[in-house]
C-alpha cells in the first residue's frame, strides 16, 4: 500500500503525550513502584510457606 503523500514521504506518528523528562517526585514514585513489588513478593512467599505440607 503505498503513502498517499508519496513514496518519499514518511508519515507522521501521532502518539499524543510521551513520558515526562523530567516528572515530579519521580524518585517517591520509582520508590513505590519497587515497594509495592517487594511488598506482593513477600506476601506470596508467605502465603507460599503457610500452604507447604
């Protein structure tokens, strides 16, 4: 199929907004993302060692 601008053209990709350079908090946030993993993590392993025979 070709591009209706022409064969030189690339089109355009119009994805909105991407990721903040710079975010506010973005080290509390990375922080919480990374807590809340461990904290699934630990919650399984415990779960895990109580059903164990």
């Amino acid at each position: 199929m070709r591009h209706p601008d022409g064969p030189g053209k690339r089109p355009e990709c119009d994805t909105g907004r991407m990721l903040d350079p710079n975010p506010q908090n973005g080290q509390k946030k990375m922080l919480l993302v990374f807590g809340s993993f461990l904290a699934i993590f630990v919650v399984i392993a415990i779960i895990a060692t109580i059903a164990s025979p």
